[in-house]
C-alpha cells in the first residue's frame, strides 16, 4: 500500500473513530489536516499516535481530570492492590451493595 493510500485510509478511520467518540467538527479537522500534511509512514504514525493520546489519554495522564475520570469509571485507584483475583468486586460496587443491603451470595 503507498503512502497516499495510507493516508486515505487513516483519514476515513479518523471519520469513523470521531464520530464514534463525539469528536467536534473542527477536532476532526485538525487531526485530518495533520495528516495531509505527514508525508512519511513515520509522521502519519506519530499523527495516529497524537490522535489515540487524544482519545484515550485520561486512562494513563496523571493531570487531575485524568483521574478523575479515571475514579468515576472505576478504573484508577480504586483496584484491589496487589490482587490478582478477577472475581473480586470493585471497591465502588461493595460498598452499593453493603448500602443497599442486598446480598450476593457466592
């Protein structure tokens, strides 16, 4: 596949990957932009690169809003340390239960 063609289809995953996460108009535009105007494999994956931060970067930033978002999804601190037992329940879901009074019985 060449480069323009490369390019082509970056851009229409791009389309799909911004509608798909409720990307504005001029959010796609700019990423878009960027890759028109990359003109080795190696910048378009840097461009792809800078769009995934974009999209996903609040699962690994350390800024405040980072973790926040991480905290209410209840995928931050909130994990079991050390456990490495995927049955365990979420901190977030025992307490609702402990609430609630409801019992879960194994």
């Amino acid at each position: 596949m060449g480069i323009r063609a490369r390019k082509n289809n970056l851009i229409t995953a791009l389309r799909f990957k911004g509608q798909a996460a409720k990307l504005s108009a001029e959010q796609v535009e700019g990423f878009e932009l960027m890759y028109r105007r990359a003109k080795t494999t190696t910048e378009q994956d840097q461009v792809t690169a800078a769009v995934e931060g974009f999209l996903h970067g609040w699962k690994t930033d350390s800024d405040q809003f980072s973790r926040l978002l991480r905290d209410v999804n209840d995928f931050g601190d909130d994990a079991p340390i050390g456990s490495n037992d995927e049955d365990e329940d979420p901190p977030a879901l025992r307490e609702a239960l402990a609430r609630s009074r409801v019992t879960f019985l194994r």
